[in-house]
C-alpha cells in the first residue's frame, strides 16, 4: 500500500490540526475545569451541559451553525470580513475552531474529575505555608491532576483525528487546505478505491490505539500520591 502525495498532505493536515485544536483547548479548558470543580454555583449546570452539547448533537448539526456562525453573513465571519481579514468558513483557522468545539467536552471532563480529585487538604497545608492562591495551583493542584491532563491531551487529539462532520461542512473538502485523512478517505471509498481508503484508515486506527495504549500505561504506572480518591 503506499500513499499518494495528496493522501500524504491530508494525514499532515489531520495531525496538524490535532496538535494545534488539543494545544488550545489544553491552555483554554484548564482554567474552566478548575472552575467547574471548586464552584459551588447551582447555575454551573448550565455550563456543564453546554460543555457536554458535542457529545449528544449530531456533528453535521454542529458543523451547520458554526458555518452559518463563521461565513461572511455570520456574527464571527462577517465581523473579520468586515475588518478585512475575510471570513474564516474552509479556512484552517476554520477548522480549528470548529475541531475545538466538537472536542470541548473530550478535554474539559477529564480536567474538571482530575482537579476534583485532588481535594482541599493539599490546598489547605498550602495554604497555611502562605502559599498564594496562584502558587498552589500551580506547585499543588497541576502536578496532581497530571493524568487529566495526559487524558484530556489523548482523548481531544484521537478524537480530532476521526472527524469528519463538522470539517465536511465547516471546511468543506480542499485538497491542500482544508481536506483531512477522514474526508480523503470518504473520496477513495466513492471512487471505488478502496485499497487506498484501507493505507489511510489503518494509519489512523494504529495511531488511535497506540495512543489510547499510550495513556492507560503512563496513567497506570504514575500513581497520584495525596489525591482524595
């Protein structure tokens, strides 16, 4: 089996974008999981079950209103259009934003359990060392949550791999541009070429399964020491 340069460029793109989309969301997300698990507002179930919305909506759903949200006419794509950047519908930029969406709750679910795992009691002897609050978080409850974040890192990044709804419609199918592994995989399978839909489709399925191995080894051989289980 050997892949075609385009092939080769959509697998590039793929892996791009899960690099790029899980970087974000990490940097993004953390800040919100540690909300959503020291929080004790009543109204922070709406932000749960807006975080979890992906899990449940169709990714064609999903992927028609953020096209309707970043083409010229939308709120997001008309304002850069307006400012001379041009609208971010079958962009990569694009397809970041809408790979970021549809993995949310991949990433912020494992953070939000990890830091509720971690309890008060490290916090509060940290605390009566005079540790400031952003020390403890950062010297107390990160390096205790770090399974978390390897999950969510694994998770959000496997599951960037394999989509294929939301960039159909958010990205549309530009060789070059826009057109990930699973798109390139759709077009081998209609033209009947399935010899090169099975190169592709194998390379994602051992990526996927090495890296779920991956996590369960890392997260089974590093034991969190002081977490309240």
């Amino acid at each position: 089996m050997q892949l075609s340069a385009q092939d080769l460029t959509a697998l590039w793109i793929t892996f791009k974008l899960a690099a790029v989309s899980t970087a974000i969301l990490i940097v993004l997300c953390t800040p919100l999981a540690w909300w959503l698990a020291r929080t004790a507002w009543r109204g922070k179930i709406v932000v749960e079950a807006f975080v979890s919305l992906p899990l449940v909506l169709p990714p064609t759903v999903l992927g028609f209103y953020l096209l309707l949200l970043l083409g010229p006419r939308g709120v997001v794509g008309g304002f850069f259009e307006d400012i001379g950047v041009g609208h971010l519908a079958f962009t990569f930029t694009g397809l970041v934003i809408g790979s970021m969406i549809y993995s949310l709750p991949f990433v912020v679910q494992p953070l939000q359990n990890a830091f509720a795992a971690t309890g008060q009691r490290m916090l509060e002897a940290a605390a009566t060392l005079r540790a400031s609050p952003l020390d403890r978080f950062l010297s107390v409850s990160l390096p205790l949550a770090r399974r978390g974040f390897l999950t969510a890192a694994v998770l959000s990044f496997a599951h960037t791999l394999g989509e294929f709804g939301v960039i159909i419609m958010v990205g549309g199918n530009i060789p070059g541009r826009t057109q990930v592994a699973s798109i390139a995989i759709f077009n081998h399978v209609e033209a009947m070429d399935f010899e090169s839909a099975h190169a592709l489709a194998a390379i994602l399925v051992v990526l996927a399964f090495s890296l779920l191995f991956a996590v369960y080894a890392i997260n089974r051989r590093f034991k969190v020491v002081g977490v309240a289980q």
